[in-house]
C-alpha cells in the first residue's frame, strides 16, 4: 500500500534566529493508520507538523521532501495548500480555549471551516456544523451550537476542536497534544472519540504527545524525535518494550509505573538548555551520548549509536514518617472545610469544597487526587491562607490557623510549589532576586547572608547558583520549577504544598522534578500534600491518598489499599482511565 503521506529528508529552519528545528527526518503514514510522533519540548515534532500544513511563517526555510497522496507539499504555493489544509488534512490543537475563537459562537466557527471548502449555503453550512457536534457528544448540539468556547468545560472544549478538525472528513488529523490538558477520565473520552471516529471515516492521525501512555493505547508505530532528529522508529510494542537508541530507552523508562517500587528513583534524561550555552554546535546536535540510568546493559543502534549508558541504583528514597495506623501527631489537621462560591446570575451558588477532612503527619507525603473542579486547589490555597473557609478549621502543629490573622507567625512553615513553572515566576525578575524575595521579607539577613543562601539553594535543587542572574525566559520548564522548589524551600518550611508540580513538564524532566521532591522530603523531613489528577505519579510519591470528587473526599486509605482495593466507584473509574503501557524497558 502506498503512504498516504510520505516526510522525507526534512529539514526546517530559522535563519533569524540561528536555529535548525527539524533535521533529515523521514517517516511515513498509511491510509487509516495511527503514528505517534513522540519527543520533548524542542524535539521539533510540532514543527514537523507545522510544516506538513504549511503553517510555517515567512521566516522558516524548508527543504526536503513532504508528498501528500503524492502531491509535494514543499514548495506549493498558498491557494494550493489551502485547498489541501482543512480540506484533507487537518488538525487538532493542545489548547482548544486558544485555538478557538472566544468572540464567536462554536457552531458558527465549525460551520465557516466547512463553507470556506463547500459551496453551500449558511444554513446547510449550520447544520452541518450541529450534526458534527452531536457527533463528537454534544448534548442538545442545536442549542449549544449558539454558545461561546468559555461556557464549555476543558472536555467539552476539546469535543468542538475535534468537531471543527473532521467536519470536512479529511483523510489525515494531525493531532498535537490533544489531550495533554485534560483529566484521566476526559483523556480518555476523547481518546476513545477519536478512535471511533477514526474507523468510521477511515481517516489517518498522525499523534504528536510525549505521553507514552496514549501512545500506546492509540498508535501502532512510533516516531521518536530529539533535538531536531529522529533517533528511533518502529512498531509500537518495539518501541515501548525493547527501544535501542538510549534516548528512547530513557525516555520510557522515566515514567512512573503501576508496578515500580513507590519512592524509587526514577530513571532520567539529562535536560539540555541550549539558551544558556549559546547556539549549539554541529557536534551536540548529532546523536548525543547520553548518560541515562537504566534497568540493564546499554544495547548499540549500529557504529554510530555507540552512548554508554550509566545504571544508577533504584534505591527507595523512603515514603514518609507518619503513617496510617502509628501514633503520630499529626503535623497538619484540617477538619470540615466548606468553600462556597457564589453563584453568577441566574445560578445557584457553587460548594466548590464540601466537609472536606483530613490529617498530614510529620514528614509523610499525603496525595489528594481529584480532577478539574474537585476542589484540589481551593483546598491547596486555603492551607496556604490564601482563602478562608466558610466553615470548618486547619490546625497546623497544634495551633489553629483557620483565619489570616492567625497565622501570620505561621506563613513560612507552609509553603507552595505552584503547576505552572513560567506563570509563578516575575518575568522581570532574576532568579536570585525571585528565590531571595522570602528572605528579604520574614528574615534579618543582610543582602550577602541572602545571596549566600540564594546560591546554597540553587545548588540543592540542582542548578548552577551563577543561574542567580539569569531570567526566568532563559531557563528550560524543569529548571523553572527547580527555581519554584528553592524558592518555597527558602524560609525552611515544614510543610510543602505542591499543586500539580509536574503536569505541565515533559516525562523525563517530570521524572527529575519527582525525584528532586522526594529527595529534599527525605533530607529535610518535610511533609508534603501532592496535589495531581495522575494516579500513576501520585502512586509513586505518597504513602497516603485521598481522592476528592465535586468538593467531598469520597475515599482516603493506604496507597496500596486505594490502588488495589478501591472501594469508591469514583476511584474505580479514575484507575480503569489512566491509559498505562505495561513496558518493561531494557
């Protein structure tokens, strides 16, 4: 069977900016097969992508070859690639509240995409735009055709995106990142849409994601990208279980798994920030000898993949000393807490945390798992002092910091590490002013005590203390929530929130992050409360877990007990989504 699309040899560049973001790479896709193109932030897999539908600016140089259904791509001109774009290939964005238009009902923007290729008329066009909505799940699709992309839910939002990508049929979706966004439980809504949906049109995706777990629940080969090349290719099983070159090995290996040792060191992949270096040179940008932990002996790609690959021990970094059925006082006691929001014209008001109880013992990692609108955060920032409760008290280290003014004396044993690592921090600012920010504050030190002890943070969470003047914007996302960590570490808390701290990463640096948490938790004897919707990454991270549905916990136990034993069907259903690959890496 001939490819439906055929890359081969690409190579896209930015003059202006002195960078090579794709290089050589060749792949191909069959009529009505899945791939997944899988890398890291800057693999150049999204700029692949962009490429294939022409999406490139002026300031891009492509050369190469990109031959759809044997027509070349590369080279055409504008009327000729609008005529395929839309038309035949599509495309499905991250984020759909970016991607669609906020001024415009969502019907009228699925119906525009399907007149700008159909010559029909506005009500034909609206119809059609209805039918599509009722297909992707849309309840009363006629109705919610009117309304605007921020009266929908991230799933929901994501439902139109689709809606908008195959209202014409085409023959290939690329989708990038469709569902990294999301909950487990939407996740997998989505995916099982577009799977269905797939077969019934018979159409070809091309799968952009970092998540190996999508991965192998929806391709059947895989492209792995790094640093502008492609370093492996093969059948998806291939890649998962037996990869050769030892980035891919890493890179799989550094996902948590349901069957790992909680607290274990995961395996990592060295993080490269090119922006600090200056330009990389010819040499680093080729296959790069990596020194990547892995679970056995380093197998060679061929004379040129020749990558020694370090094995570091697994060793458990220990969970927590406060557990489940031991005489401990607890460190943090929250009891009954009620947050009320209220409600906007016409609706009622929204209980947004409803007689949410639990305990936090001294050193223990505490996991509260719920999805988006479960409460996780109005939870984290009432803790933090950051909302009071309409009802209800926290009680930290015996004494009751329910109310801000309670606390004041408290404020730097609780401290957060925020989900987005770019947005907590001053663009503005460098990062020794944004870690030494705290110090100037609650402390006497003078401004070299301040920079000593910026710099003696910065080398505890891993990062070069000469970082003290760089910017936020010159630091990759796990340096940046690096910085995140020392800044929170600043005022030597005994309590540390993290909201979400890895969703937003990339696995291997993921992997880092996690690893650097649980290593300070053990050093330093802090307790933790992890806030995530991954159950995988929680799984891994805490000793204890409670999982939060619509603003009540409806189950709290042991780790084991809730991954194995659930007794909420809530529970149930978050396990039953999360999309794991059973891989062993070599």
């Amino acid at each position: 069977m001939n490819p439906l699309l055929e890359v081969s040899g690409l190579n896209v560049a930015f003059p202006g900016a002195g960078v090579r973001a794709v290089r050589d790479v060749s792949w191909q896709v069959g009529p009505g097969e899945t791939i997944g193109l899988v890398g890291e932030s800057g693999s150049g897999k999204s700029a692949t992508g962009l490429a294939v539908l022409g999406l490139h600016g002026p300031g891009a140089r492509i050369t190469g070859s990109i031959r759809f259904d044997g027509r070349e791509l590369v080279g055409a001109d504008e009327r000729e690639l609008r005529g395929i774009r839309g038309r035949r290939i599509s495309t499905i964005f991250q984020d759909a509240l970016d991607a669609l238009n906020p001024y415009r009902p969502v019907g009228a923007q699925i119906a525009e995409a399907y007149r700008l290729h159909h010559d029909v008329s506005r009500t034909a066009a609206r119809t059609r735009a209805v039918e599509l909505l009722e297909r992707v799940g849309i309840d009363r699709a006629g109705r919610r055709a009117k309304d605007y992309p921020h009266q929908f839910s991230g799933g929901m939002r994501q439902r139109v995106m689709i809606a908008a990508a195959l209202v014409n049929e085409p023959d290939l979706v690329i989708a990038d990142e469709p569902t990294t966004a999301l909950d487990a439980t939407v996740q997998a809504q989505v995916l099982r849409l577009l799977t269905e949906l797939q077969r019934e049109m018979g159409m070809a995706v091309v799968l952009v994601t970092h998540d190996f777990g999508v991965v192998s629940q929806m391709c059947s080969r895989v492209v792995v990208m790094y640093r502008g090349r492609v370093v492996e290719q093969g059948s998806a099983a291939e890649v998962l279980t037996a990869a050769r070159h030892p980035y891919a090995r890493a890179l799989v290996a550094s996902v948590p798994r349901m069957d790992d040792t909680p607290g274990s060191r995961l395996p990592t992949v060295p993080e490269t920030v090119a922006s600090l270096m200056g330009p990389l040179d010819e040499e680093a940008l080729s296959d790069p000898t990596l020194r990547v932990p892995a679970a056995g002996e380093a197998r060679s790609d061929g004379p040129e993949d020749t990558a020694a690959v370090e094995v570091k021990g697994a060793e458990g970094f220990g969970i927590g000393k406060g557990r489940a059925g031991e005489k401990t006082t607890p460190l943090l006691r929250a009891r009954d807490l009620t947050v009320t929001f209220p409600g906007r014209i016409g609706r009622a008001p929204l209980r947004a945390v409803d007689g949410v109880s639990f305990d936090i013992a001294p050193g223990e990692s505490f996991g509260l798992v719920g999805e988006s609108g479960s409460g996780k955060s109005t939870i984290s920032r009432v803790l933090l002092g950051l909302r009071s409760p309409d009802d209800g008290s926290v009680v930290f280290d015996g004494e009751d910091i329910t109310r801000p003014a309670r606390r004041r004396g408290r404020a730097p044993a609780i401290q957060m590490v925020f989900q987005d690592p770019y947005g907590s921090l001053n663009p503005d600012r460098r990062i020794g002013h944004t870690i030494g920010a705290p110090l100037a504050l609650h402390t006497d030190l003078s401004r070299t005590e301040r920079r000593e002890r910026v710099a003696a943070l910065l080398t505890e969470v891993g990062l070069d203390p000469a970082l003290a003047d760089a910017y936020p914007d010159e630091l990759s996302g796990g340096m940046r929530q690096r910085v995140g960590i020392a800044r929170a570490l600043a005022l030597e808390p005994r309590l540390l929130v993290a909201d979400e701290p890895v969703s937003a990463l990339d696995v291997s640096v993921q992997a880092q992050v996690l690893n650097l948490l649980t290593e300070l938790r053990r050093s330093r004897g802090l307790a933790m409360l992890f806030v995530s919707h991954d159950l995988t990454v929680v799984r891994h991270m805490c000793s204890r877990i409670a999982v939060l549905h619509q603003g009540r916990i409806v189950e709290v136990g042991e780790r084991d007990q809730i991954m194995e034993r659930p007794v909420s069907d809530h529970t149930r259903a978050l396990l039953d989504a999360m999309p794991a690959p059973a891989h062993h890496p070599v």
